[in-house]
C-alpha cells in the first residue's frame, strides 16, 4: 500500500511538540498545513515506520482525553510515557490548559519549515 503523501508532514510536526506538552489530532493537522484532516494524523500515526522516533503519545483528542480505551494496553502505554515527561493523566485525560503546547511563530517558522 502506498504511503500517503502527507504523513512525512504530520510526523515532522508531531516531532516539534516539546517535552511535557501535548497538541490535539487537529492542532497538528492545522500546523501541517492540512486543516480539518485531524483523522489523517491519527492514520499517519498508525503508519509511523518503527525505525523513526515520533512522540505519537503526545498527541490526543481535543478534549485532552487519551484516544485508547481507559485501562488498555496501549492507553497504559502512553499514560507512561506522558508520565515520564511530567504530564499529569488523571482518567484518561490531559488537562490542555496546563498542557497543550502553544507554539510560538519563532518555533512555527524554524522547527515546522525546516
């Protein structure tokens, strides 16, 4: 199956989220430049090759809430990971006004375009 176009985009963006922040499936849609295909990031996520290191974890519903089932696997997996970098996960969910990663322009014009 081809690799959709877009998804190198959305991985470069989803790599410019700092350490102890988190963006929604939309945010890094808009950053990439494709508004309104926040369900595309969530596919590109699930194609993400296990060679590149993509923080796919700091990425979440709009709603802060994590997009895994409360007490699965994979929902255990993330909590962890966002844990390690001090993000506070109290039932599934991210508080995005303590949270959510607000890019600078600084940081859109250098870490998105290069």
């Amino acid at each position: 199956m081809a690799r959709n176009p877009h998804y190198t985009q959305i991985w470069q963006t989803v790599c410019a989220i700092p350490v102890g922040k988190v963006a929604s499936y939309g945010q890094i849609a808009d950053l990439a430049g494709l508004p309104g295909r926040a369900r595309l990031v969530g596919k590109s996520l699930g194609f993400t090759p296990e060679d590149m290191n993509i923080p796919w974890y700091r990425v979440l519903r709009s709603s802060g809430q994590l997009a895994f089932a409360a007490g699965s696997e994979q929902a255990l997996r993330q909590t962890g990971l966002l844990q390690e970098e001090n993000v506070v996960v109290v039932g599934n969910r991210v508080k995005l006004a303590e949270f959510q990663w607000q890019p600078t322009l600084d940081e859109m014009l250098w870490k998105l375009t290069n």
